[in-house]
C-alpha cells in the first residue's frame, strides 16, 4: 500500500485529520500534535504545508504525524 492509499484509507474510516494552514514545524505542529494526542480517539494528522520560520524553509513534502507512534516524518 502506497502513502496516497493509506490517506484514502485513513479518509474512509474518518482516522485523519488534514491540515492545509501553514504551520512552523518548530512550534505550531508539535503544539496541534500535542493536543490530539491528549484526545481520546486521537487522529492521524497530516500538514501538507509545514514550514521552518526560523530559517525561512517551505518543505516540499507533507508532515505527518500518528497517535501509534509519536513521531514526525517528512
């Protein structure tokens, strides 16, 4: 299974949350990660345009990040 299928998946069985705002990878994405993680049926949450204000850096790829493993993947 490709990343595209699994997001088609994850869209199906409502276990995602796509975030198209553009957020700091430094403190915006951790904070919003944090939060859903606290839920009680955390989502799998996937920013599509995260970005480094300290360095001024748009990333290219998605950041996604799951409740089975806390963990961030770019």
């Amino acid at each position: 299974m490709d990343s595209s299928q699994l997001i088609e998946k994850l869209k199906r069985d409502k276990q995602i949350r796509i975030i198209e705002d553009e957020l700091d990878v430094n403190l915006e994405i951790p904070h919003v990660a944090y939060v859903e993680i606290k839920k009680d049926n955390p989502k799998v949450l996937l920013f599509t345009n995260p970005v480094d204000r300290e360095r001024g850096e748009k990333y290219s790829r998605a950041v996604r990040e799951s409740h089975k493993k806390r963990g961030y993947f770019l």
